[in-house]
C-alpha cells in the first residue's frame, strides 16, 4: 500500500472522513451484519479497525488482495482490534464482524463468499445492487448488494488494477484473467445503461474426461474414440454457445496428447491449464492506455510457428487469426485444437470460413478448400433444457465445394424425453464411414468405432 493511502485512510477504498451516508461505514458493512452494535458504534468499530490496521500491518501485506498469508495477518489484527473494544460481543457475532471486515481490506468484499463457493461457477454484477451466481447451470438471486454504484466502481477497480487495466469512459470495457485462472469482463456505465457491470466466470481445475463421462457430457466408449483422435493428432474444433464447456473438454482431452511433443497454447485471457510436460502458455494483451503495445492472438500464431511446437492450442478464434491456425495446421502441426462459438457443426464450419477469409489473404473458395485440409472433425456441445452440458455431435471434414466446407454427421446425441426437470436420451452413429479412421491407424493406433 503506498504512502498516501496510509495518510489519507483509504484502506477501504474511502477517505477515513467519509460521512455514514456514503463512507466507511456503508463499504465495510455491506454483507448485511445482524449486530447488536448501534450504527455509531460499528462506524467507530471501523475506524478504529482501519487505523489500527494500517499502522500496525506492515506495507508488504497491505493492498495484496486475496492473498491467503496477508489476509491471515490482517484477520489477526482485526480481531485483536474488536476484542479490546469489544470483549463482551458474542463470540458468532465478533466472526461474523472481523470477517466482512477482513473482506473489505484483503478481499474484494460482498463477493468473496462467493468466489470461495466451490458450487458457484459464475458471479454476475447486474448493477451494484443487484448480485446473481450460477449454480449447477441455474442462476439465483443472492440478495446481497453493494452500497451504491461508487461501492461496485470501488472493488472493480480493485479487481482490475493488479492486472494493468483501466475502466473508465475511454475505456468502458475490460476483460482479464484472476490470480486464480478466473475470467473476469467489466463494462462501465458509459456503456451499460443500468451502471457498471461485471462478470466472473470462476476457473474449475482438474476437470478430467471421467468426470465429463460422470457428469453425463458423453459415455465411456465416445471418450476412448475421442482419445484415439487425440492420440493420433487429429485437429479438432470444439464448437458451442457460451458456457457450453468448450475450454473444459480441451482441458480434459489434453492429458492424453502424446507426453514427447511440444505444445503451445495461446488465449486472451489464458484459462487452459494443460496437464502436459512441454506446454508455453502464451496470452494475448490489449493495448496499454497510449493505445501501444497491443498483441493479438494472430501474432502469438504466427510466432508460434518460429518458436518449434508440434501442436499450437487457440483458446478460441474470433477473427482473422483463424486464417493464421488453418495455416498452422497445414504447415505440418497436426493434432492442433481451438474452439468457436456456433450452436451446429454447420454453422461452424460456415463460421471458419468467414474468419479465415476476414484476414483479405484467402478468397472464401480458397479458404474453404484451405480448412478442409487441416481440420479433421468438429466436436458440437451444447448446454441442455435441464442445464447439462453435453457433446451433442461430432462431424468429420470431407472436404469443401463452392466456398463452404463439407462436413459428414458421424454421431448425434438423440433426446428421448424432457419431464421438466431432466434431459434423457442416448448418442447413435449416423455414419460408420469415418474417413478419418486411416489417420488413426496409420498412428498405430487400433479402431474400433465411436459407439
């Protein structure tokens, strides 16, 4: 924490003088404490918390967010604050209280809860008071809030300054990546009508393929043919909406990519955690507040090339970097992977097309014949009624014919019946004609079907 924090007593990110209609107070106590504290005691409670707090904590542990070792030692010190002027509180109470304010000073508040909640995978900020999480693919309503929008501007700020960005009118959007591996996207109201918003879509580590076959997102048998495929270097584009678990399966599918080739995986923010021996994790970066230094996922591919992997990972192509992974792929990196956003397989290859030739390189024909001959098959997922997540398709690449790409259905996901609560249905091949198939063998690698 700098000099002029510790003199102007912002360490809740407000002025030490703050009034109780806008301050200390507000910030500190938004997590909706039941406490037989009068108002005026818990904003002299804070205070003194906040003074005591930053004179007695050294600098290294001031202003570290989320820092386990840091927020320990600050926990400590506020709990010998409340104690010495509080030593008759009842013991559930004085948690209750040093823990919202632990939060506030080391944490960013109202939403820390929730970020330790291993059930919530993603935090929406409607407007500051307004907070909903997902759980098992259902958003709730908390009921929490922040104070006012100064408040939520206050702990975006805080989120969003350790990672060098700024959200302001000049720049009214920000995307980036936690500590943690979590992705963060905030809008300021210049934008968004309502008053600044954010999302955080929390990073889940060590989801493997027997836990996707347990979830119900595909069986034992189409998980083995899909590691063969893998194994064999087959390029594979995982299609699908948002949240659908497209980065989840290229996680889960990465152990089984041969231990002895060299992988380079790039994203913007980077959220792949490969279980792989040789793996340069590299992330695109926007540009700096001078409107300098920009690095786009295109430039990362085209370095990649110079830079001796066997398979380059694109955490998801959205623009004329496609052309750029089509042209790593046909430049001898097989086995490569990326993901799209399409809801069918045929969208997705029409999707590849207009990327690729976005970049003014290749015509749509070319670029169509271009894909055919680097992508093997297309894998389709897709969020269900009941909030699943599943593989619903899988369609190979035969080739392409007046500037679209040709793909074969190989295997669908067939729903039987939908009661309200619970998708049921089972995966058939629809073609056993897997051309394919000789790319597997040719690896030394034995087939025996999809299903």
């Amino acid at each position: 924490m700098s000099d002029e924090m510790r003199s102007n007593g912002s360490i809740f990110g407000y002025n030490s003088h703050s009034t109780h209609s806008g301050g200390l107070y507000d910030l500190a106590m938004s997590q909706n404490t039941h406490t037989s504290l009068s108002n005026d005691e818990l904003f002299e409670l804070k205070s003194k918390v906040q003074k005591e707090v930053m004179n007695k904590v050294s600098n290294e542990h001031l202003g570290k967010y989320r820092d386990e070792k840091a927020k320990e030692i600050i926990r400590k010190q506020i709990n010998m604050t409340v104690g010495e002027l509080y030593p008759s509180l009842e013991y559930a109470e004085k948690v209750k209280i040093v823990e919202d304010l632990t939060n506030e000073i080391s944490g960013y508040g109202i939403l820390e809860k929730y970020l330790n909640d291993p059930d919530v995978t993603e935090i929406l900020i409607e407007r500051f008071d307004n907070i909903t999480v997902e759980k098992a693919g259902t958003l709730y309503e908390t009921g929490d809030s922040f104070d006012s929008e100064e408040h939520l501007n206050l702990v975006i700020e805080r989120i969003i300054s350790p990672l060098g960005r700024q959200l302001n009118w000049s720049s009214p959007t920000v995307n980036g990546r936690l500590p943690d591996g979590s992705r963060i996207a905030a809008t300021h109201n210049r934008v968004s009508v309502d008053g600044s918003q954010m999302a955080i879509r929390k990073f889940k580590a060590d989801i493997e393929l027997e836990d996707l076959i347990k979830f119900g997102a595909l069986n034992e048998k189409l998980a083995q043919a899909l590691i063969k495929c893998v194994q064999s270097r087959l390029t594979i584009v995982f299609s699908g909406g948002t949240g659908s678990g497209k980065s989840t399966w290229m996680n889960a599918l990465s152990t089984y990519v041969e231990p002895s080739l060299s992988v380079i995986t790039i994203e913007d923010p980077c959220e792949l955690q490969f279980d792989h021996p040789h793996v340069r994790r590299w992330e695109a970066q926007p540009p700096n507040i001078e409107g300098k230094g920009e690095v786009t996922i295109g430039h990362l591919v085209k370095h990649a090339l110079r830079n001796r992997p066997d398979i380059i990972i694109v955490g998801e192509v959205r623009g004329s970097e496609c052309y750029d992974f089509a042209r790593a792929n046909a430049t001898g990196h097989k086995g490569s992977m990326t993901t799209l956003h399409s809801d069918t397989p045929e969208e997705a290859a029409d999707t590849l097309v207009a990327l690729t030739s976005s970049a003014g390189i290749l015509n749509q024909q070319i670029s169509a014949s271009y894909l055919a001959k680097s992508i093997d098959i297309i894998v389709q997922l897709q969020r269900m009624s009941d909030r699943s997540r599943k593989m619903i398709a899988i369609h190979e690449v035969v080739g392409s014919k007046d500037g679209s790409i040709i793909t074969k259905p190989l295997v669908e996901y067939e729903i039987q019946r939908f009661d309200g609560k619970k998708v049921i249905g089972d995966w058939k091949v629809v073609d056993d004609n897997f051309e394919k198939e000789k790319k597997i063998r040719d690896a030394g690698i034995e087939w025996d079907g999809w299903l």
